[in-house]
C-alpha cells in the first residue's frame, strides 16, 4: 500500500522510481522485479531486503505455520533476493546488498520465529559478503531497534511500546530516516 504514491513522490523531487510489488518468497516474482529494474534502469547495483512480519509467539505457542511463514518471509525471502539480483549486479560491475536484520538477531526476543529468522538473516548476510566479494558486491546486514511508527510496535500489547522504549539509553526510538540513512551510507 502507498508503493505508487512513494515512487511518484521520488519522481516529483527529480529522482528515478519504480513501484513493483511482488512477494519475496517467489522466486518467479523476484526474477520479473530483477528485470523489470534491469529493464527500466539499465543495470542494478543495490539490494535491501527490508521485507519482514513478526509472528508474536513463543517457542511453547508458536503454531508451526506461523513459525514456517515468518522464517519464508524474514529469511528465504532474504535469500531469494540476493539469489536473483546478485547476477544482474555482477553484470552491471557490482554493487551493494544491505539486509535488513534486527536487534533481535543480536540477542534475543520473545518471539522464537522473528528471533531466529534474523539471526538467520545475520549469519546469510556473512556468507554473501565471502561469496559475492569476487562479483564486486558487497553484503552488510543492519540491526535497528525499536523503529518509531512501525506496526511491530503500533500494534503490539497495549503498554509494549512505551515499556519497550524505557529500556533504550537514549530513551527514544530510532526512526526509518536513520535506518534508511544507514543503508543509503552502505
């Protein structure tokens, strides 16, 4: 939702856009946003992989649908986006893949499923940089906290957020200008 109206505001500042909405955990609609890039862009040369859901479950309630979906979604969506851009990256002289993580892939997290996707995430984001070094592309992961105005906190428990907030030493929230800020400096 709002995919056409943000690109349409990056084009009425002078930049170039293209909304494509596709669902990371097909690998077919990967390779038509990669050409669709490829084909409006002449070549690629960054990936972040930003896609996440959050299942809200611990390891004793998790129902394994959920614990399968988050993980598709967080971790092979991750891998599927590198599988199919690193190619056109390479081919267009190289390039940079920032996946998104979390603080949750650092330590832990009473969600088992979110937890343990992006400790995947973080350990993938390893591999890449070692295999994909040799294509010119290079592979960082980002670890933000709490992110102010993101469902993963807006619709948590009521409570959750401002709880949550009072255990960060700044007291404040990040904010999506600073993680985007990070993955634009990558």
């Amino acid at each position: 939702a709002g995919g056409e109206d943000a690109a349409e505001a990056v084009r009425a500042a002078g930049g170039q856009a293209l909304f494509h909405a596709h669902d990371v955990t097909d690998p077919d609609a990967w390779a038509a946003c990669v050409a669709a890039a490829v084909a409006r862009f002449g070549g690629l040369h960054i990936l972040v992989n930003n896609a996440g859901i959050i299942s809200r479950h611990g390891i004793r309630s998790i129902p394994l649908d959920a614990w399968h979906r988050t993980l598709e979604v967080n971790l092979t969506g991750v891998l599927l986006g590198m599988q199919a851009c690193a190619p056109a990256m390479r081919d267009s002289g190289g390039g940079a893949i920032v996946n998104v993580s979390s603080i949750a892939g650092m330590g832990a997290h009473y969600d088992a499923a979110y937890c343990a996707s992006k400790w995947g995430v973080r350990g993938l984001t390893k591999t890449a940089a070692i295999e994909l070094v040799d294509w010119g592309i290079r592979a960082n992961s980002i670890h933000p906290g709490q992110i102010v105005e993101t469902s993963f906190f807006r619709d948590g428990a009521p409570g959750h957020a401002e709880s949550a907030r009072l255990s960060i030493p700044m007291q404040r929230q990040g904010t999506p200008r600073e993680c985007a800020l990070l993955a634009l400096f990558l």
